[in-house]
C-alpha cells in the first residue's frame, strides 16, 4: 500500500475530497429524516446508538480537519499565516451563504410582512453572530415556526464554531514546543480518555450534559486526525492491518449500544484516515469539477427548511426529500465554490507571504507534506 503523498497534486494521491463529499452528503441525508418529523426513523438512528448519519458525518468531518490542518500548520510555519488561512476557508463562503438565508430567503418564507421582518434586529443579528461563529444563533422571525423542526433556520452552524475552537488548539501546542508525534499522540490520548470520562459520569450518577459529551467526543476525533498525521509515516498508516481492523471494529461494534458510543469513535479516526490514503481510482478524483463539500454543508439545512415549509411532510417521503434537496443544493455549492471560496483560497498564497515570509522549514517530525 502507498505511504503518505507527497505530489504536488497531492489531493489526487488520495480519497480525502472524495469523503469529505461523503461526509455533507451524510449530514444531508440524516437531516432529511430529523426535519421532516421522522428522526426515530432514520436507520442508524433506529438499529445502532452511534447518533444518525449526520453524527457519522460530522464526525469524519472531524477527523479529516484534524489531519489536514495539521499539515497547513506544519507547512507554513507562522501561527499568524494559518489562522488566516482557516478564517479564509470559513468565513467567506459561510457570509455569502448567510447573507443569502437572511435576505433572499427569510422574506419569502417569513409569516410577517417583509418590512417588518426587515426592520427586526434579529435579522440583521443573525448574519453578524453567525459570521462571528461564536454567538451562533439558529432563528430568523418568523421564519419556519410550524416546520416539523421549527424555528432552526440552520442547525449545521454549530459545528463551524467547535471547528474552530480546535484550530487554535495546534498554535498552543506549537508555542509549547509539542507539535510533533510525542506531543500530539499525547493530545489524542488526552482527549481520548476525557472523552470515555465524560462517558462515564452517568454511571458514577452524575448528569453529563449533551453539548459536553458531544464536545469531547469531536475534540478526541480532532486529535486523533492531528496525531495520525504526525504518525503518517508509521506502520499504523503504512500497513493495511491496523486500519482494516479500526474499520472491522467500527462496524462490528455498531449494533451493541452499550459499546457503541464508546469504541465506534475511538475506531473511526484510524478507519477514516487510512482508508484516505489509499487512493481508489474514481474515487480520488471527486473534486475534479471543485471542492463542494463545504457548500453542501453550509446551505443543505436552510434548504431542506424551505422544502418542508413549502410542501409538507406529508407530500415528500424521506428519499424523495433527501433527492429533491441535493438537486436544489448542489449548484449553490458549486456556484459557492467557484464564485466565493475559490476566490478567497486564492489569497492563501498572499497571506502567506506576508504573514510568514522567507524559507519555511517544518520541524522534523513533521517532514514536508504538499498540501491539499
């Protein structure tokens, strides 16, 4: 099996776009059962307790964003260079998308008449704290409040803020002199054993709040993304053993629900990331025509709103409205991609030329990697 790339054109060296397509096409399909009143019946949700298809999504989304910023950190060399190449990748294509919902949608699907929707701070509020991602707030007046799931005018947005929490997790350990193998394989085992931790409050009788298990369970899948890059190299990734059991165990453990919420995250990391190396003719040339994972990710759930609030749950079966929101979703995402991120990724190379000039030379452990 082929060890980690190493090609100018890496990203046809591998898989990684073709899962992170995989991964917002999962959210997708597992937001078509939750928003059209029919959550309990969504397969995964109904025969495993790993959380429905749009946690496994989410999920991979987690795991591939750990490794590859690893690699944009590593490769640049500047705290300052990277933070502004992650608020590029983010922050454009999500204000253009959130400038979108609020004022070309809202007016049309609002219960109150345009002008006093408008004249709303809410409306206004909504574009400026999504785009902050930090005060991230889901409704719009009047908008969607007798869907089945009302009043969310887009729940995907949450992830954007715990994404980017993690982002900042790598300067902290460079500062710290631990970005290499030993520094983030004990950041993965940290966060691994906080995550079985959290798990394990209900049984000593205390309450773990959702947001605290979900938060621990992505930061482990984070760093774990982040320590299998530093460890690409290794008989881990290079060997086809270690990962085909990770993904053996994944799947074999996800009809026990006592053991799933504990061993099918701790597996998926390894399962995910040496199936990305290994690239598969087809496969590896998904984002040929563009990279319009983000997009479908960002604009699939106002989408899916507008759908159901348009024709009802009761005139759409789950497939039909999972199909019907891909067609709808999929030139946003490429018009998003090609007219807004594209663009904005372009300046990388200016950003870092001004941000970290001069030879960048990454530290040992993490040898030279082409980015993505």
């Amino acid at each position: 099996m082929a060890d980690a790339p190493r090609s100018s054109r890496v990203h046809e060296r591998n898989n990684f776009d073709a899962f992170r397509l995989a991964a917002a096409v999962m959210v997708l399909a597992g937001h078509a059962f939750v928003l059209s009143g029919r959550g309990a019946e969504e397969p995964l949700i109904a025969h495993t307790a790993i959380g429905g298809l749009g946690e496994l999504g989410v999920s991979i989304f987690f795991v591939i964003s750990g490794f590859l910023v690893t690699m944009s950190f590593q490769r640049l060399g500047s705290t300052a260079a990277y933070l502004a190449n992650r608020v590029l990748r983010i922050v454009p294509g999500l204000v253009v998308a959130l400038a979108l919902t609020a004022f070309a949608l809202g007016p049309l699907v609002t219960s109150l008449p345009a002008e006093a929707y408008l004249a709303r701070p809410q409306t206004w509020l909504y574009v400026a704290r999504n785009a902050l991602l930090y005060p991230v707030t889901y409704a719009l007046p009047g908008v969607f409040e007798t869907n089945p799931y009302p009043g969310a005018v887009n729940g995907s947005l949450w992830t954007l803020r715990l994404e980017f929490t993690f982002y900042l997790v790598l300067p902290l350990m460079a500062w710290a002199g631990g970005l290499n193998r030993r520094g983030l394989a004990l950041l993965a085992g940290a966060a691994g054993l906080a995550y079985l931790a959290v798990l394990s409050l209900p049984a000593l009788a205390l309450e773990a709040p959702a947001v605290l298990v979900i938060a621990a369970r992505n930061f482990w899948l984070f760093a774990a993304g982040a320590a299998l890059f530093a460890w690409r190299d290794s008989p881990l990734l290079a060997r086809p053993a270690p990962w085909l059991a990770a993904t053996a165990l994944f799947l074999a453990v996800l009809p026990f629900r006592t053991a799933t919420p504990y061993l099918a995250p701790l597996a998926l990391p390894l399962a995910v990331v040496g199936a990305a190396l290994r690239p598969v003719a087809g496969v590896r040339s998904a984002s040929r025509f563009g990279d319009f994972s983000y997009g479908i990710y960002i604009y699939a759930f106002p989408v899916q709103q507008a759908l159901m609030h348009a024709l009802g749950p009761e005139r759409l079966g789950v497939a039909a409205f999972a199909a019907l929101t891909f067609a709808c979703v999929l030139p946003l995402a490429a018009l998003s991609w090609w007219a807004v991120e594209r663009p904005a990724l372009s300046l990388k190379r200016l950003v870092a030329a001004k941000l970290a000039p001069g030879p960048r030379r990454p530290p040992a452990p993490l040898q030279a990697v082409e980015p993505f």
